[in-house]
C-alpha cells in the first residue's frame, strides 16, 4: 500500500492558525455542539475539491468525521442520506464509518472518486468478538471492502494502517480532531474529579475504578455534562468492549481531547491509538492489581505533575484541531482526484487479494 503523506497530525507541520474561540463543553439537547461551535465562530473558504460527506451513520464518529468537517470548507456538505442531485454536484464522495451501497453505486456511474474513512467501520462489539486476530480481521476488512471499491482509503491509527496495508493501494493516516468546543482544563490543586468520556465500553473497569476513587474520597463520573469539571480523565476497554479490533483500531479521540483540555490520562496499555499519538505523558495501566491505582496515586500526589502534563498535552493539542485534520482530508482528496486522473481509463482499486 502507497501510504500518502498529508499533512496529517503525525507529518509535515501546518503553518500556525488563528485560535478558534474555546467554551466550556457542555451537554446541550442538540447532538453535535462541536458543529453548533463551528458554525458560531468560522467563515469558511472554498475548497478546490467540492466534497460530499456521507454515512449511513448518526453516531459520534460521524458527527466529527462528517459533519464537523465538512462545516471547514464552504463547497463541503454532509449528508446521511444524499439525493442523486447532491451526488452529481461532488468532485469526491467521501464515505464515512457505514457505506451505502444505493449511494456508492449512483456515485460511481457518474464516476466520482470515492474516498473511505474506516473509522469504527465494524459491528460493535460483535465483530469484534469473532475476530480474534489479525488475519480474522483482515478477512473481515477485506469482504467489506470489496463492496465499497474505494479510490483511497483513510485509516482512524497508524496501527490499522499498518495491520491493514496488504488489503488496499491507496491510503492515509489521519487522526481525530479534538472537540472544538474544548477549553484548556483548569489544573486545580486538589484532584476531586475522575471521569470517563463516551459509550459504555468500560466493562468491569468500571466497577473498579469506582471503588478505587471512592478509597480515595474521590467522585467518579462517566459522560459528564460538563468535560472540564474533571480532574483526570481515564481511556480503557472492558468485557465485550475489550476486544482486538477495538483495542487496535478505535480513533484517538479520547486522548484528542484530553490534548485539547490539557487533561491528565490515564490509559490501559492495550489502547493502541494512545499509543501511536502519546508524546510520553500518558500514564498506562495493566490489568495487573495495583496498576491502575499507583498511577492515579501518582497523579493525585502531585500537583506540579499535573500542571507538567497540562502544559505538554496543551502543546500537543494543535495537531488535533479540526482545521489541521480538514486541511489533511483536503490534500488527500486533491491526491486521490490527481491519481484518478493520471490514470486512464479510471478503474476504482478493489481490496488486494494477492
């Protein structure tokens, strides 16, 4: 696979942008406040590429992947689900997370280039309890895949990219983009605060990182309605939720956002997208006893840690913006149109069987 270099949040550096306006993350009734921030606070410019986002999706990855981005350029639009009208007006069709094949076979007989981003492309957790390594999961990607017949492909973590590689010519790393909403964390003297954003993957983590916080005089809170309340915020996978494809191939968005607030985390070791984006201040745990509980001790111990940590994740955190992350989406779409046309007749590239 041509691994093409964007100048994604691990490549060639982006010149400096001007700083969007932060708030606290709140939970309002609407679904997407990252987008409502977007669309408050940005002007955006054309893009040389007239994109159309689209999932069969409505959840999270698609809300930043799709909608978020597509709010950047001002001829970009996400749609869930696009008329033909909305087809024929692209240059690109930019598949995210669940493909829909009615949308992708219209798309291609009026032979636009198709792009697809494979974050958390797989039935969860079913999948990935029948894949239990590798080349299970290999053939997994690679039937479905096939349906799709993509012109380049855009991977969630470097890990993927590499485990992925036989399956497809054409393909990018391009991490998540933190919530852009997001406002730098304070770092206050006392922890109190332990949180864990997102679904209810936990498993049994949960269970024990409560009775590890309350032996601590500490409160323990999942999806809180307010990101910056929390003191530490925790990055694991449990149960069913704790298998090879998620350990591996789920996006770096928890650990964006702990970037993006300057927020101190704490990761299992299993978390692989920790791994390819951590600049050696993530705090890894193991299932071991005790792990768990002697970094959060650390971290609690010491303030001067945390504010260390802060100042480095906050550094750290202008790689993840979502306008680095749209303008990597951007040059890898011009790159995928520059193959498309360099090669004649166009033929869009099957996963590789070879």
């Amino acid at each position: 696979m041509a691994m093409y270099s964007t100048h994604s949040t691990h490549t060639a550096p982006m010149p400096p942008a001007p700083d969007l306006p932060h708030s606290p993350h709140k939970r309002p009734a609407a679904t997407n406040p990252g987008l409502d921030h977007l669309r408050r606070h940005l002007h955006p410019a054309l893009s040389p590429v007239r994109a159309l986002f689209t999932s069969r999706s409505s959840a999270g990855a698609w809300q930043v992947r799709g909608e978020q981005l597509a709010a950047l350029r001002a001829n970009w639009r996400a749609l869930n689900e696009p008329g033909d009208h909305d087809i024929a007006a692209c240059d690109l069709l930019c598949v995210v997370k669940k493909p829909d094949p009615q949308v992708i076979d219209h798309a291609r007989r009026l032979g636009k280039a198709i792009v697809y981003d494979i974050v958390d492309a797989w039935a969860q957790p079913a999948d990935g309890l029948r894949c239990t390594g590798l080349e299970e999961a290999r053939a997994l990607f690679r039937q479905a895949w096939s349906a799709v017949r993509a012109d380049g492909y855009i991977f969630p973590t470097r890990c993927m990219a590499r485990d992925m590689a036989p399956l497809v010519r054409t393909g990018v790393t391009i991490y998540h983009h933190h919530w852009p909403q997001l406002a730098p964390n304070p770092v206050r003297p006392q922890v109190s605060t332990v949180g864990y954003e997102g679904a209810d993957y936990l498993g049994p983590w949960q269970a024990r990182i409560e009775l590890a916080c309350a032996a601590r005089g500490l409160r323990f809170v999942a999806n809180p309605r307010d990101y910056n309340e929390l003191d530490i915020v925790v990055l694991a996978r449990g149960g069913a939720h704790g298998n090879f494809l998620s350990r591996r191939y789920k996006s770096n968005v928890k650990l964006a956002n702990a970037y993006g607030a300057g927020m101190p985390a704490l990761a299992h070791v299993d978390e692989m997208s920790a791994h390819d984006t951590d600049a050696g201040d993530v705090l890894f745990f193991t299932d071991r006893p005790g792990s768990f509980e002697r970094q959060l001790d650390r971290l609690c111990a010491s303030h001067a840690l945390r504010q260390s940590i802060h100042r480095r994740f906050r550094a750290q955190a202008a790689r993840y913006r979502v306008d680095r992350v749209a303008a990597s989406f951007e040059a890898f779409f011009l790159h995928v149109l520059g193959q498309r046309q360099a090669t004649s007749p166009r033929h869009p590239q099957e996963p590789r069987h070879d």
